[in-house]
C-alpha cells in the first residue's frame, strides 16, 4: 500500500500547519516542469458550497464525456477523496507513484531553506496526477481564502466564488470585506467569474472584477426557484429549465445555479456540454452532506460553520421536522453561533468530540449548549453520542455534525457495525 514509506511521509507534513502564500508553490511546480501549464481548470473559492459546486461542475463535464479531474478538500476518510480522476478517487499506487516524484523535490527545497506545507504538496501532487493521466480539464476547489491559496497557481477559463461569510480570521481578516477580498483573489483578468453573493461581498468583488478586468456573474437569489426539496434531492427550475439535482437541501438549488452559469462559460458549452447538465446534476453525488445513511434513521454532514448552520438547520426542518442532535466540533469555530441556530430544533441535544487534536471537548460544548436547551447531554465519542441519540430517538430522526471529523467519526463508526 505504501512500499516506500511516500504517504506516511506526506501525512507527516501535516504537522506543520497552515501557511498561505505563492512562493514554495511557484518553486516546487518549477521543479516539477510546471505541469499545471496550458492545463484548463474551473477553479471555485467561496466559505460554503464550494466543495458541492465543485462535485456538480465535475459530474456536468463527466456526464458531457470530458476526461476530468477534480482536486477537493478536505477529506473525510482517505487522502485519496481529495484526488479524482472520472469520478473515482485515485488508488493507493498511483498516489504513492505521484508523491515518490514529488517528494525528492521538496526535500531539496528544504535544503534550500523553503519548507513546503502539506497543503501545498498535495496541491503539487494532485497537479501533477492530472497531467500525468492526461485530464482533459479539471475543477479545482480553493483551500483557504483564495489569493493566498496553494491553489491559485492554477489561470483557469472560468472562476467560481460561492457564498462568504467569517472564517480563518486569523488567515483572512478581521471584516468580512477584507476576507472577500481574499477570496476575489482567485480572479484572473479576461477570465469570466461567477458569484451568488450580493453586499458588501458583492460590491467587493464588483470592484476587484473592474479593477483586473475580469467579467463577473451574479447570480441572483431571484433566479433560482425550488419546486421541491426531498431527502436525497431538490427539484429547482433556473433559466426557464427544471433539474433535478442529486443532493438534499434547498441551498443545493443555488450551487446548481453557479454550476450551471460555471460551465456555460466555458468554450465546450454549447456543442458539448448543454445535452448533459440535467444528467450530471441529477447523477451528482456528495458525501456528509445532509446524507441518510442507508436503512437508518440517521442523517450525516459536516456542517461547521454559522451560515452552514442556518441552511442546514432550514432543510432538516423542511425535510425531517424535529430531530436528535448530535454535535460534536473543533475548538477554532463559532461553539456558541453554531449551538444557537441548532438547537432549537433538537428535542434533545448529544455534545460530544471528534476524534481529532483540534477538538473542543464535551464539557465545553456542552457548557456552551446549555445556554441554549434544556436537555443536554455529553458523551465520550461520536460513536457513544450516536448510540445513545438513536436509543433515545422515539420517532425523530438523528441529525450528526458540527464538522468534517466528526462526519468521519461516524462513517468509521458504521464501518464497525457492518464488519
């Protein structure tokens, strides 16, 4: 699985935390040969959604027979999720292969005095994967914020900046203007942008996109209707067409839309791509995101942040009603912001941690609940917290989040039930 030692190696990397910025990134794809050039990429930054948009984008270009890859983070399970090519998460060989070549590269440049990130080698590699196995194009989702981002190496023919909201102050800023900022970062000039954000976001972005010359889209909240929202899909119409879109949730309908107005952007769209749109979102698939799990009453996503929360919080009361919560979260997000908006739809709530360095602990969370609902209750670990909720159900659903780890905690969880 790993005969020379390349992914415990790179897993290794992780320890060094986040550090934004294009330097190493030039220097290690200039070592590499720059395989990222002449390479035609989507490349979709934003706080949430980004990562729907992106597997919508791909699934589009897949079902219009493109030969895509898709480079998405983070992962829930395996490293491998971050890498696809068709649809399929790269196998362990040919990770192993990829990481073997790219690693004498950082070493040296570690000799040099420029140490990579883990980031920013799996960016290199997941660049590399694509031009090696000949992708035709490739979606490509920002890591943190956007001008800064690993990722930004990459001059893509369409750029996608789904909703912002607070986050990684500590990386970002301190305003939400100086985060979308950031983010507007990501544009390129001559390549056309698409948004769904509107105010001060908005106006932000108007005044990068003018600033560059980088024709900007806006997607309207106006354009987008939905006709029904389901347990495992949504029914939208846009642009007078009605789709079907593979994800539950009514906000699925507004990724859509920027999927939609991605990919009529690029130069295939008319000839190769508008046959397919209905298909690819309604054969899109994307893990812990509001997800049943399979002959359970329980529903899985790794919902983390504010904003994330109202939306999840909208469809579970849409689609399920009431539930059992259980929320489990790492300590560098907004505890009390995320507490408040799901608790009151919980009949009872189960705090827990996810099995993680960065988490907030029960007791804390629990603290933190409290303010908020009446029945609050602290386990050990998602998977007592899990057990406990689906005794305790009666006839509601289990709801689990609070974030990726956690959503991990679960699907590992289930594994052991089904050995």
């Amino acid at each position: 699985m790993d005969p020379d030692g390349s992914l415990t190696w790179l897993d290794g990397l992780s320890r060094r935390g986040v550090r934004l910025g294009l330097g190493n990134m030039v220097e290690l794809l200039g070592r590499l040969g720059d395989p990222h050039d002449g390479m035609r990429f989507v490349h979709v930054a934003g706080t949430d959604g980004k990562g729907s948009v992106c597997a919508m984008v791909e699934s589009i270009l897949r079902a219009s027979g493109f030969r895509v890859g898709a480079f998405t983070s983070p992962f829930i399970m395996r490293v491998n999720e971050c890498i696809r090519l068709d649809g399929e998460d790269v196998l362990d060989d040919d990770l192993s292969g990829v990481v073997s070549m790219v690693r004498p590269h950082v070493e040296d440049m570690e000799a040099d005095g420029m140490e990579c990130t883990y980031f920013e080698v799996l960016t290199a590699v997941a660049l590399l994967y694509f031009r090696l196995v000949a992708a035709e194009i490739a979606v490509v989702e920002v890591g943190m914020g956007g001008r800064l981002d690993s990722t930004n190496v990459v001059v893509p023919e369409v750029s996608v900046i789904n909703d912002v909201s607070m986050e990684h102050r500590g990386h970002l800023g301190d305003t939400i203007q100086e985060i979308a900022l950031q983010k507007a970062g990501i544009m390129k000039p001559g390549v056309p942008c698409v948004t769904s954000n509107d105010g001060p976001v908005l106006e932000v972005l108007m005044r990068h996109a003018e600033e560059i010359g980088s024709p900007l889209v806006q997607i309207s909240a106006r354009e987008v209707e939905v006709v029904d929202s389901k347990p495992d899909s949504v029914d939208m119409l846009y642009r007078g067409e009605l789709y079907t879109v593979g994800l539950p949730g009514r906000h699925q309908a507004k990724n859509a839309a920027l999927a939609i107005a991605a990919v009529s952007l690029l130069p295939d769209y008319v000839d190769r791509i508008v046959p397919h749109i209905a298909e690819g979102l309604e054969d899109v698939s994307w893990p812990c995101r509001m997800q049943k799990v399979m002959g359970m009453p329980l529903v899985v996503d790794a919902t983390h942040t504010v904003s994330g929360a109202e939306c999840l919080r909208r469809d579970v009361e849409e689609i399920y009603g009431r539930v059992v919560l259980v929320l489990a979260m790492l300590d560098d997000k907004d505890l009390d912001g995320v507490s408040g908006i799901l608790a009151p739809m919980a009949d009872t709530v189960f705090v827990t941690q996810p099995d993680s360095p960065r988490a907030a602990t029960a007791e804390a969370l629990a603290e933190i609940m409290s303010a908020h609902h009446g029945d609050v209750r602290a386990r050990g670990t998602v998977a007592e917290a899990v057990e406990d909720a689906l005794e305790a159900r009666g006839e509601s659903m289990v709801l689990v989040t609070g974030s990726f780890r956690t959503a991990e905690d679960v699907l590992r969880w289930l594994q052991t039930r089904s050995a």
